[in-house]
C-alpha cells in the first residue's frame, strides 16, 4: 500500500460547518484508501456527527481546537490571536508535516493569511496565488490569480504562469499547456501598466507555452489553459462567471416548465440536458489550491456541500504523488541562478 496523502480538514468553516464537512470529509475516506483525514475543530461537536457514521479506524482522526474564526473577523488579527482555533491548528499540521495539504471552507481571508503566516512559502516564490480550475466548453482552465494578490507586480504574474503551467501540466495532464494573459484586447501593446510590463516577460519566458492575450469572452470556449490575472481581475472573473452560470440554468429551468408543451419537451431533454449542465458544477473540481506554499492548502466556497469538500480533500492526493511543490521549487530555483 502507497503512503497515505493526510489532509488537514477545517471541520468548523463554511455556511454548512460542521454536519456537511464532516459528511464531506468521511466521503473522501470510504471512496479512495490513500486518503487520511484531521477533522480538526471542537472535539465534542465533531464525536457527535461522527456518532452517525461507520468506523473508519485511524484513516479519520478528531483533533481539537477549542476556537473557530467567523468571516466577520479582521483576518491578520484572528489568526495571530486565535491560536486554537480549527485553522490555525489544521494549518500547524501542514507546517509540522504531520499533514500534507489544508483544505476549508471558512474564512478566505483568515486562510489566506493563514497559508503565509503558518505554513509558509517556497524560498524564492514571491506570492502564493489561489488558482481555482474553471469549467470551459474544452474541458477546464486554470485561472491564477482569484483572489489572494490585488497589487501584483509583473514579477508575480510570471511566477503564476510558471506555477499554473506545472500543475495543469502534471495534475490535468495537458502537455504543454497554453498560457495566456487577460487584457482588453489581442493586441501586444493594448491593457493596463501591469499587463504591458508582464506581456514581455511571459513573451521570453521559456518555461511557459506563451500564446498572448486572452478576452474575457474567449475564457468559457477554453482558449487557453492557464490563464493569468492579478487577484482583482480574477476574483471579478470568477464570480460573474459563478453568476452567469447559476442564472443561465435558473432561466433554463424555468423556461422549461413555463407551459405544457415545454414539459413535455424537458422530459425528452433532461438526459443530454443534465450532462451539458453537470460540465458547469464548478463543485465537480473541489476547491481552489493555493500554490508555492510549504504544503497545499486548498479554499473551497463557503457554501460548500459534502461533495465539494469531497472532491477538495480527494485533489490533494494528485498534488502529493505528483510532487507538485517541489516541482516549483525546482523551477524557482532555476530562475535564481
């Protein structure tokens, strides 16, 4: 038997903590053996949810923190006051290598501050983005940044490519995978500071499969595979993307059963229907790694189901036995030289 990918799991964050974590998290270990799980949070709460649920032996492990961080917490303060709390603590598992990866719903924020201040960056690695795969007409993308850097430099966005090349290349097995930045236009000299100053550095960059600008429209056809932002640009991409998506099939459903006739013709549609709709559940990915850190630590939403936790515990097991982190730290290492 291969060694077990062990995955800190913050059992008390998100809108559905901790019966729907917990479900989620005792999922992930009944559906695959390599995994291990910390449920980590208060202790008696978690043995209560567990009490409906078969034994897993030691493939499942309560570990207690007494405190829990709510989203209406300033993040830096939470996590240097909160030492007990269940994400400060699962992340201290990640840092002491008792665990290999970190996965919550909880405060993104708190996370984010979390993943620098405890687990820590590669040497070299400038900025840790959150880089969440979303679903395309091809398959998926990977968009880097969403959320964790809004003042990039051009720097930054070059190490984004680099670190979103090799986890599409080893983790989806897109050999070398198209990257490309967002702008306002195809053309070279078009977009903002940042993007002018980036577009150059992507252009020489031998490490990346650099074919251009990219539009926001072009984004949902797959045009590209890793596509690159800073975290403002991204974050808007990502939840107008989420909001277009809930919308368009809201609207499906309902023009669906506006009258008899297009009943009728749901019924004969819903099979094709349900697998052309299934391809734009963003839960299907888990959640968004946040890469070039001393261990993965993975963000899902806040209103994650047991599935979507599923699937975020069940990804860390690619990013270990692909060696992901030291891949980049190779490649980082290679840039200083």
């Amino acid at each position: 038997m291969s060694e077990l990918v062990k995955v800190a799991v913050d059992a008390m964050g998100g809108d559905n903590a901790p019966s729907e974590i917990v479900k989620g998290a005792v999922l992930a270990v009944q559906e695959d053996s390599r995994i291990k799980v910390f449920l980590v949070g208060q202790e008696d709460v978690l043995k209560k949810e567990l009490a409906t649920y078969p034994d897993l032996g030691d493939r499942l492990e309560v570990v207690n923190a007494s405190e829990v961080i709510t989203n209406d917490e300033a993040p830096v303060m939470a996590v240097r006051r909160k030492k007990d709390s269940s994400i400060v603590v699962a992340m201290t598992l990640v840092k002491k290598g008792t665990a290999d990866a970190f996965v919550s719903a909880g405060s993104t924020g708190a996370v984010l501050v979390g993943a620098q201040l405890v687990v820590g960056r590669i040497k070299g690695v400038e900025r840790s983005p959150l880089a969440p795969l979303i679903p395309t007409t091809k398959g998926t993308s990977l968009l880097i940044d969403c959320g964790a850097n809004v003042d990039a430099r051009p720097s930054h966005l070059l190490q984004f490519a680099k670190m979103g090349s090799i986890y599409m290349e080893h983790i989806e097995g897109i050999k070398n995978p198209r990257v490309a930045i967002v702008n306002i236009g195809t053309e070279e000299e078009k977009g903002n500071m940042l993007v002018k100053e980036t577009f150059p550095l992507l252009k020489n960059c031998n490490d990346i499969n650099f074919i251009g600008s990219i539009e926001a429209r072009e984004i949902p056809y797959g045009y590209a595979d890793v596509i690159v932002c800073e975290a403002f640009v991204g974050n808007v991409i990502l939840k107008l993307y989420e909001g277009v998506s809930g919308a368009l099939m809201g609207e499906i459903k309902k023009g669906m059963m506006s009258n008899l006739r297009s009943k009728i013709g749901a019924v004969l549609l819903k099979p094709a229907l349900k697998k052309t709709l299934k391809k734009l559940d963003t839960s299907d990915h888990g959640g968004a790694p946040m890469l070039g850190l001393n261990g993965l630590v993975v963000k899902s939403h806040g209103n994650s189901t047991c599935k979507e936790i599923k699937n975020s515990i069940l990804q860390c097991i690619a990013f270990k036995e692909q060696n992901i982190g030291d891949k980049i730290q190779e490649n980082i290492r290679r840039e200083e030289e």
